[in-house]
C-alpha cells in the first residue's frame, strides 16, 4: 500500500466496519498517513466484521451524490484529540464537530485490546461541553495500548433508497480519525490504571446500544 497511497488524489471515503479483517481501521489509519488526497472522510460501523448498518451505507450515496452530482455536502472530518495529562490520570476524548446545529449525537469509543478483530469497542459516554463533545476514558492498565474513534450522527433531512434497497435512515455517520496510543506513551504522561472488572455485562440503561 505504501508504495501508492502517495500517489491517491481523489476524494475518498473510507467505509468500514471497526472489525473488518479484508480493511483494518489500525492498517489504514497508520497507512493513510501518507496519502494524497485533501478530502477524506471516514463512516465506521461500531462492533461489526465486513457488513455495515444503515447510517453508514447511506454514505455511499451522499458521496457520490456530492463529488458526481454536486448535490450534498458533507460536514467535515470531526476533530478527535485525546488528553493523557489529566488531573486523575484518566485518559479524556474530546471531539470537535462541523455544522453543530445539524448532529444528533456524538458516540465515543475506546478499547485496550491490541487485536483489531477481537476489539470490543466500549461507549465512552460522550457528553456536550460547550461546543465540543466529551468522555473519559479509563483503562484497566497502562501496559496495553488505547484506541480511540468516533461517530458523530448527522441528521439526514431528505428521503433516499439504500443501494442493497430498502429506505435510508433519519441520520448518517460521519467518523473521526482513529488515535493510537501506545503504552509507553501512557506511561510518560502518567495514565494510572483506574478501571476495575466488573461481573455486570450491561444494565441496558440504554436499551440495546452496544448489542450487535
């Protein structure tokens, strides 16, 4: 891949699920690194292995609809950074959106797990704080990496057919970068290990949120 990706100037939209085997989210983000193109955009289906859910596949459309027919426009790339020097030591996302007006929600998803297919991608619990949105982060060791990615929801205002049928959904995902963080990295701004294990799997507070 190295020896094209330079060479890539068009528009491109990654779209994958965040555990697909063919096209590793961790391959692409340190891959992509080097890529041509000024405009990419990323939609990341949460838990799933080579199929998508609706909210992203709908995005297949709106892209060609915008670089093939000028008539969508995508909001920017949301902007993901993660702050390792906290007071507590818990590791905080943070994610600035495009066209605030128009998200429906923000979703903030971490993990400590090294093997991308295996990776449970757990719901930080992003909350609104002033213009940007936020989660902690706490991690169970400083001895495993952290991954971090997130998907902000835009409401979809007009009617349009998936391209394996049926109608598109009220919103669409557009994802952010994917950070990578490595232990050593944690260790040099003083992550402490503040998670515990736990026998509850999930309360379902929120309904079948993270049930794939």
């Amino acid at each position: 891949d190295l020896a094209y990706i330079p060479l890539v100037t068009c528009p491109i939209l990654f779209m994958a699920p965040s555990n697909d085997f063919a096209g590793p989210m961790d391959n692409m983000t340190e891959n992509w690194k080097k890529i041509a193109s000024k405009v990419v955009a990323y939609t990341i289906a949460p838990h799933l292995n080579h199929r998508s859910i609706a909210e992203t596949e709908v995005c297949e459309i709106l892209w060609f609809e915008q670089y093939l027919k000028k008539a969508f426009s995508f909001p920017k790339t949301p902007e993901l950074s993660v702050n390792l020097k906290t007071a507590g030591g818990v590791p905080r996302a943070r994610v600035e959106t495009d066209r605030a007006g128009e998200v429906v929600k923000v979703d903030i998803y971490y993990s400590v797990d090294p093997h991308c297919l295996t990776r449970f991608w757990r719901d930080a619990g992003a909350k609104k704080e002033g213009s940007a949105w936020v989660a902690d982060c706490p991690v169970l060791s400083s001895e495993q990496p952290l991954y971090v990615y997130a998907n902000v929801s835009y409401e979809l205002k007009t009617d349009r057919t998936l391209c394996r049928g049926g109608k598109a959904p009220a919103s669409f995902i557009i994802s952010s970068r994917e950070a990578m963080i490595f232990p050593d990295e944690l260790k040099e701004a003083g992550v402490k290990a503040t998670d515990k294990p736990s026998r509850m799997i999930d309360d379902f507070a929120r309904g079948w949120q993270d049930w794939y």
